[in-house]
C-alpha cells in the first residue's frame, strides 16, 4: 500500500536511525491505522515542535488516503 511506503520514507528522511523507522498498516473497512515507530532518540525529530512535524505527516497522510478513497490514521508509538 503506498501509505506505508510514504510515511516510511519521510520518517527516514527525518530522523538519524533510518534502518529503526518501522511502520505497521493495520486495516479495517475503509479505515488504515498506521502505527510509526522510531529509534527512541529520533522520537523527538518525528514529533517536532509542540507537533508541528507529527500533524504534518499526518496532513500528508489524509490527502493522500482521501485520493486513495480511503481514510488513514497514525499513531506515532514510543
């Protein structure tokens, strides 16, 4: 699904441990649950800011579903 492979690539754009990034699709119906998961010091690179960066994956993440006639929700676990 190229949700996942999006979401991958700009993690490991953003953070110093690309080989950590994992990203898991979890689907239902309509609904794609991705859960992002990165090497603990990265955890503040994907999350930014007050979340400024988080909301902007996440921004990312439902224009592209919403062309995919879908919708997607990440989670970013630590």
């Amino acid at each position: 699904m190229p949700l996942k492979e999006l979401i991958t690539k700009v993690a490991q754009e953003l953070v110093d441990e690309p080989a950590q990034v994992s990203v898991t699709e979890l689907e239902g119906g309509d609904h794609t649950l991705l859960e992002l998961r990165v090497a603990k010091p990265d955890l503040g690179k994907v999350i930014g800011r007050e979340g400024r960066t988080a909301q902007a994956l996440r921004s990312i993440l439902s224009a592209t579903s919403a062309k995919l006639g879908r919708r997607a929700h990440l989670d970013i676990i630590d």
